[in-house]
C-alpha cells in the first residue's frame, strides 16, 4: 500500500500500535550494523537513512556501524591491487589497508552520514580511531591444507579484532540528537590501523555499551533451518546447536557467533535481518511481526 492512498484514521492506527514498541526502546541504546549489497543500493540506504531519524526522534538513541567490503573490493579493483581472501576475511596488506580506511572512514562513511543528515538527522562520521574508541589486536586464523591435512597459520597482514573499547566519544554524542555513524577501523596497541570484520567491530560497540539491541542487516533474512524456513528466535545454546549440526553453516557461522559474544557482553537481544527489505529497521523494533531471526541469551 503506498503511502499516497492510506487514509488518516488509518495512520494514526498505525502510530498507536508502535507506541508499546517504542516505550520500550524509549532512552535505549540500539546499535545497528549496515551492510551487505544492500550498501549499493541508493534507495535502500535512504530508507534505511530515514529509519535511523525516526528511530533517534522517537527517543531511541542509534549508533550506526557499517561495512563495505563489495566498495572496498571494487575500489582495489581499479586500482589494480589484488584481493586475496583466507579464512573468509581480506588479507590486508600495508597498500590495502590504506584503501580500505580511505573507502570506509571516507566515501561510504560521509555518504552515509550525508543521507542520515538529508533525511533530518544530525549524524557525525567517526571510526574506531577517533578518541581511541577500538583498540584492536593482530587476527591469526588456521586453515588446514586439504592434501596433507596440516593446519597452516595464515598471515592476514592488517586484520584486527577488537581488545578495548573506549566509549567516552559515544557517551557525550548520545542522547544529545546526534547520530554516530562508524566505520570499522581501529588502531594497534603500537600505533598502525586495522581492518576489522563490521560484525564483530559493531559487537564489541554494542556490548560496551550495554545495547538494548544490535542488528546486523545482511544480505539474508535470516537463519535459515535446514527447509530454507525463517527461524524467528533462538537462544544461545540452540544456536550453538545449529552450528555443531551443519544447518548453520559458512558465513553464517561468523554473524552467529559475533551474535553470540554481544550477547554474553550485556546486550539483551541480537537480530540478523536482511537489509534489502524497505524499512527493515522500523519493521523489527516498533512492529508485533518483526523481521530476522531474534537471538537472545
């Protein structure tokens, strides 16, 4: 139905059934990470913009992390550099690593922040480096050679995970009509900077903060059980369990398990939901129906 033929009576319905939903996320901490190839789409980040401003004027306090790893891999494309992959994560090399904080914390941070700020917020453009909000360490990862069955320890350069954050910065933007949209790069313990995965940086965000929710929008609607059906809500242990029985599987494996570690940081409930769909974000906090797949501790 589009918005041009939905009578009054019908939209002030509309408002009383999202007023529950939105006194129980009135004051809260909801940190959302935007990513996927939804990325890509100009319309769908507008929306997904204008759901943010909502979300802040209704009293709900968002932080905004996001990826961009088909921007990054387009830009060093062009400019001839090769991509390598192992384990499922860039290997990131001193050339890289500067393309991929230009691309991060520069054009797709700033388009963001500029779509959030046309649709009526104030957003503010910042990374894990600014006031030394995430302080990462070294990424190893083993894989095992499929012919002679060794595990191989793989050096993926400038790849980091995240040992401190430091929520200072955070703590005077929100609540105060601002919106902090971060790009996941973060500096070393001796200086440096770091590529960190978006899922697991927006993790540690979330669980420092004690976020009342986290969403990662994705490029699925969800975890699929092994019919290809939506599961609407897991706990931790039963999706421990998927993963130990295959029916989570691949990169999902991952996502489930950043999940997992906001969780057992104080975050009270995770969503993996697909960020192609219109207003997905308004669809998950302030409706009875919902959207993705819930994980709660």
């Amino acid at each position: 139905m589009s918005a041009e033929i939905i009578d009054d009576h019908t939209k002030a319905r509309v408002l009383v059934q999202a007023l529950p939903h939105m006194q129980r996320y009135d004051d809260a901490v909801i940190v959302v990470k935007y990513g996927g190839h939804a990325m890509g789409d100009e319309q769908v980040a507008r929306d997904f913009a204008q759901d943010i401003v909502l979300l802040e004027q209704s009293g709900v306090n968002p932080v905004v992390v996001h990826g961009g790893g088909p921007q990054i891999g387009a830009m060093l494309a062009k400019l001839g550099i090769k991509s390598e992959f192992a384990a499922g994560l860039r290997i990131t090399d001193k050339a890289t690593v500067e393309i991929v904080e230009m691309v991060l914390a520069g054009s797709i941070n700033k388009s963001l922040v500029g779509f959030i700020n046309e649709a009526g917020g104030k957003a503010l453009g910042l990374s894990g480096k600014d006031g030394n909000m995430v302080v990462a360490s070294k990424v190893t990862r083993s894989v095992r050679d499929p012919d002679s069955n060794i595990e191989q320890v793989i050096d993926l350069g400038f790849v980091g995970e995240p040992e401190k954050v430091d929520t200072t910065v955070l703590d005077q933007i929100l609540g105060r009509e601002l919106i902090p949209v971060l790009a996941p790069v973060a500096t070393g313990e001796g200086g440096g900077t770091f590529n960190v995965n978006a899922d697991t940086f927006a993790g540690a965000i979330a669980g420092a903060l004690g976020a009342k929710r986290l969403l990662l929008l994705t490029d699925v609607p969800g975890v699929l059980d092994r019919d290809k059906q939506l599961i609407k809500e897991l706990t931790i242990a039963q999706a421990r369990a998927l993963i130990a029985d295959g029916t989570i599987s691949g990169g999902m494996i991952p996502k489930v398990e950043t999940c997992i570690y906001a969780l057992e940081q104080g975050v009270e409930g995770v969503v993996i939901l697909d960020g192609k769909v219109p207003h997905a974000v308004l669809l998950e906090l302030l409706t009875d129906h919902g959207a993705g797949t819930l994980i709660r501790p």
